[in-house]
C-alpha cells in the first residue's frame, strides 16, 4: 500500500516540488541539478528505495556539486531511517 500511495505522489511531483523542497532545506539548486533530481526521482526511484540506493548517489556526482549533494545525502537517509518500516 506504501508503495502505492509514494508512486501516486511521484507521478503528481513538479520541478516546483523539487526546488521547494529544496529551498525549504537551504539547498539551492541550478537547473541542472533540478532537472537531474526530478529525473532521477521519477525513473529511478526503486533503486532509491532499495538496498543499492549507494549505486544513485554515486552516479550523481557527475552531476550535483559535492557540498549540495552530501546535505541531499544526508537529507535522503534521514527520510529513509523514518519510513524504513514501510519499504519492507
């Protein structure tokens, strides 16, 4: 059930949600690494959610500058300690 309601809200998730989010977490983002967030959130989100999400974060250095990309790290395993109970 989890995983059908988290895959109604990435269906309905905006580049504003992203740079909201963002914003509301003093991460500010170029365009670039908006479009790569909102990407990778909407093809890629099952990797996230399970035990290799390691492979995401690594690919994205490529991508987002490093100092942005550890407070969304960081940000990312907060929220996944929280709901973990419900990936299983």
């Amino acid at each position: 059930m989890f995983l059908s309601i988290l895959e109604n809200y990435i269906n309905k998730l905006t580049i504003k949600d992203i740079i909201l989010f963002s914003n509301k977490n003093n991460i500010l983002l170029n365009s670039k690494e908006i479009n790569y967030i909102y990407n990778v959130i909407k093809n890629d989100y099952k990797t996230l959610l399970s035990d290799n999400y390691d492979k995401v974060f690594k690919k994205a250095k490529d991508y987002i500058e490093e100092e942005k990309l550890k407070k969304i790290y960081n940000l990312f395993l907060d929220y996944r300690s929280k709901y973990q109970n419900y990936f299983n």
